[in-house]
C-alpha cells in the first residue's frame, strides 16, 4: 500500500511537472443533518503567576535577569547579601568537624570502657548540636536566593540593587507562558452538549491549540444567562499574552440539514478553509467553505455554488492548485 501511495504521489508530480493532471480521488457531496458550530470569544490566563518573595531580609547584592527573560527553573533570580551567614558558616564547619572528631573517639574510648557513659552523651549532644547549627545556617544561605520555581518569563521586578528587603517582601513575578486557561462565557445549552477532559480546538490569533475541557463553572451572569466555561492548553513552544483573546467553536442545541463531506476534503489553503471541486473539463476548482459542524470521519460546511451531489477532491488535494488538471482514480 506505502509503495502504491508512493508510486501516485511521484508519477503525480511527474505528470504535473511536464502539465500532466494530478492524481486524485473524489469523494460526493451529501446532505446531512448536524449540530452546527457557534464561535464563542474567551479570555487567557496563565496557568501559573506567582510573586516570588524574599525568605530571609538583607541588602539585595545582584539581580540576574531583565524583565521579559526566559528563565529556567532553579535559576537564582535575586541574589541578597550573604557575607556574615557565609562567614558563620565556615565557623560552623570549623566546630562541626572537630566534635566530630571527638565524637568518633570518645565512642572508641566507651568501647574500652576508659570513659563513662555521661561523659560520651555530653559529647554526643555537642556534636548534635553541632551539625544542627551548621544545617540551619546552610538553609539560611539557600534562602538568601530567590529562584525560579519552574521554567517561566520575568513579568516584573519589584526590588532594586542595593535595597533592603525583609522576609516576605515581593521581588519578583514570573509566569510559566507554556501552560494557559481560557475562559468561555457559553449558555447552559450548549454546556449541556459538552464532556469533560473533551479536547476541543481554540484559536489564538492565527494559530490553534488543542485544549481540554476542564470545568463548567456553576456561577452564571443573571444579564446574559451564560456560565464561565474553563479550558487548559499547552502551547509548549507557542507564544501568547495575558488577557489575549481567544476563540472557539462549539455545538449549538438542535440540528439542522448542511452538507457534508469527508474530513480530508477540508484543508488549509492561503490561511482559509477550501475544497476542490472538479469541473466538466476534468479541472480543479477551489471553492472557500465555512465549517458548520463535525460527524466523526465526516464536516458539514456551507459555500457559494457547492451543492449536494457534486464531486470534491477527498484524497490528493495537497498537490492541487486552481485550475491544475486532475485525475480521478476511483472513478
């Protein structure tokens, strides 16, 4: 079967290179009845803002980012003094090694019964003691760095070099750009119609998403009868704003008649929805069409000139351009 599409898709190619018809299949155009599709206008939100703040109070010593930067996770963002607790750390180890030592030879020392029980617990609490204060400074020290919880974008600074900050200050808001939720305002008829953890497509200025359909919110507005509607989408690579709008489309409540053809005779071309019909002189035709609905493997759409019982191009389309000659295969 791969050897055959091959064959087709080269000898294709071939024949439109020398003027030859494309190679193609077609499919009828039916009448159907479907739910049709009503565009709905939402809001983004980030899934994740948080206002990181400062652990431990002191003089802000550096700042290693600039609003607008892409930081990974774990990376220090703010930087506070740290040369006293740096110095009581090293005083700390210092204390920390020696009881150790003692430690280790009072417990030869007991083995041998050379000293009494009371005299190696007082060193044994010593040496506790000891590596306790010395691991307290050292999550001190960590929480004089204010990192980036996850892999996020700066949004805003809230601190300058050289200010004071105390525990619990703000000094910076990071956003994770990767992961969004969008909010539909939708009436409870077409809520009805919906399934949670559904993917339905949404569309965000030319590009769109897959999202999933998370939460019908039971709070409406009393004016308009609609009830916030909550989706989530990784757009991993893509880029969008806060507040950005976006759109999707979802089905109304009740049926109507639409024509309907195979999902593949459906494709992108010059940023609209087309289909090729063929022509009595054996032709390709692009016809803009709108999409009404969806029936499993099947599209309802609506254009000018296309009626039901006309022939579209189901497979091979990619290689078609208006006007380009074809030929059928299955006829």
């Amino acid at each position: 079967m791969i050897k055959k599409l091959l064959s087709i898709t080269i000898f294709s190619a071939s024949l439109f290179a020398m003027g030859g018809p494309s190679l193609v299949e077609t499919s009828k155009v039916v009448k159907s009845e479907v739910n049709p599709l009503q565009e709905f206008v939402g809001t983004i939100k980030f899934d994740k803002k948080s206002v990181l703040a400062a652990q431990n109070s002191g003089v802000v010593k550096a700042i290693n980012f600039e609003i607008g930067d892409k930081v990974n996770k774990n990376k220090t963002l703010v930087q506070i003094d740290a040369d006293i607790l740096n110095a009581q750390i090293q005083s700390a180890k210092a204390t920390a090694t020696s009881t150790k030592r003692d430690y280790e030879r009072y417990t030869k020392l007991l083995e041998n019964k050379s000293i009494s029980q009371k005299e190696f617990d007082d060193i044994k609490v010593k040496y506790i003691a000891a590596k306790s204060t010395l691991q307290e400074l050292q999550i001190q020290a960590v929480k004089k760095r204010i990192k980036a919880p996850y892999n996020a974008v700066v949004v805003e600074r809230h601190v300058d070099l050289g200010e004071w900050v105390n525990a619990g200050s703000p000094a910076v808001t990071v956003v994770d750009t990767s992961k969004v939720e969008i909010t539909f305002n939708i009436p409870l008829s077409v809520i009805n119609g919906l399934k949670k953890n559904d993917i339905y497509d949404v569309t965000v200025a030319n590009n769109s998403f897959k999202a999933k359909l998370i939460a019908a919110i039971p709070a409406g507005d009393k004016l308009t009868r609609t009830f916030p509607v909550k989706f989530k989408a990784d757009i991993k690579d893509g880029f969008v704003f806060d507040g950005q709008e976006a759109k999707v489309s979802l089905s109304k409540n009740g049926k109507t008649e639409a024509l309907v053809v195979p999902r593949d005779a459906v494709i992108k071309r010059f940023g609209q929805n087309v289909v090729f019909t063929i022509t009595d002189k054996m032709t390709a035709q692009m016809m803009p069409v709108q999409i009404i609905g969806y029936l499993g493997d099947k599209i309802a759409i609506s254009a000018q000139g296309l009626s039901e019982g006309m022939d579209v191009v189901s497979k091979g389309n990619e290689r078609v351009f208006p006007n380009s000659p074809v030929k059928v295969l299955n006829k």
